[in-house]
C-alpha cells in the first residue's frame, strides 16, 4: 500500500500498489477524426531513432487503415525527440500537412486528452504485471468512441482561439 502525500492516517487516502511484477510503459498512438489508430508499446526510453521507426512504420500504416494515405495534418510537440533533424526531414518528405507548435506553446494537442480517457479507462482494472497492463492498455485503446475523435477533432479551432483570447495565461485544455 502507498500513502496518497499529505494524508496520514487514513485508510481512506491509501491505494494498493503492485509489489512483484509490476511497472509502467510507454506508448505512442495517433487519431483521426474516426477514431483511434495504432497503439504501440516502446520497450525503453525513446529517443529520435525510436520515434522515426514509430513514423516510418506505426504512422504510415495508422494512415492507411484510417483511410487517410498521406491527407491528414499531423501533429507533435517540441520534445527534442520530435524535433531531430533526421525526424524532421522525414516529415517534410512523408506528411504534407504539419500543425507547427511554436516553442513555449502550451500542450494543445487534443491526444492528451485521449491519454487521459485511457488512464482513467486503465484504472478501473485490477492492474496484475506488465503484460496485463498492456492487454488491457491495447483493449481499452481499441474502446476509444469515433464519436470522442470526432469531437476532439471538431475541438481545435476553438481551442486555437482560446489560446489567442487568453494571450500568455493558461488556456482551459
């Protein structure tokens, strides 16, 4: 069991932890408007050569089986990961269409919200190793409503204007 910070005391501030087994993992995922594409586990810490691998492959394919092939607006933050030259060039030569995130933008990609939907989705389950971890990250991914990707799509020119009105405050998202 682990304490919740600044809650001695109670049993009602304390959660079960997995003891042997247990662990986190990486993913990398991408959207369209219709719904979710490929979910893919990264074994260690990414860097660029990982994530070109993860475009070169898991974005093409995602693309294709979204009915997308190469008409979609692609989009990432400014993790030095993403903005490799190697990355880069790949992307001027394989996505027509790039949503730019100038530095110091505030995260308004709309997959965190995605992230958040699935954390929450992951937590209902009784977590026992990795690999369920996995099964059930890959389950509840494959869950993810056409109607949740739809309106996180039709979200972003609103979000783009509530950037603009609060000006260097934090935006709601």
């Amino acid at each position: 069991m682990e304490k919740v910070p600044n809650r001695f005391g109670s049993k009602k501030y304390l959660r079960p932890t997995v003891k042997h087994g247990g662990g986190s993992v990486m993913v990398w995922g991408c959207k369209a408007s219709n719904r979710v594409g490929n979910l893919v586990f990264i074994d260690g810490i990414m860097n660029h050569m990982i994530y070109l691998d993860i475009l070169h492959n898991s974005l093409k394919e995602s693309a294709k089986n979204l009915g997308l092939d190469g008409n979609f607006i692609f989009q990432h933050d400014n993790d030095p990961k993403h903005t490799a030259r190697n990355v880069k060039m790949w992307c001027i030569f394989h996505c027509k269409q790039q949503l730019h995130t100038p530095p110091q933008s505030p995260d308004n990609n709309v997959i965190e919200n995605l992230w958040a939907t699935l954390e929450t989705a992951v937590e209902k389950h009784k977590i026992r190793n990795k690999a369920h971890l996995k099964q059930v990250l890959q389950e509840e991914w494959g869950k993810i409503s056409s109607d949740t990707t739809k309106k996180l799509v039709e979200s972003v020119p609103r979000r783009l204007e509530d950037i603009i009105k609060v000006k260097e405050h934090a935006a709601k998202y």
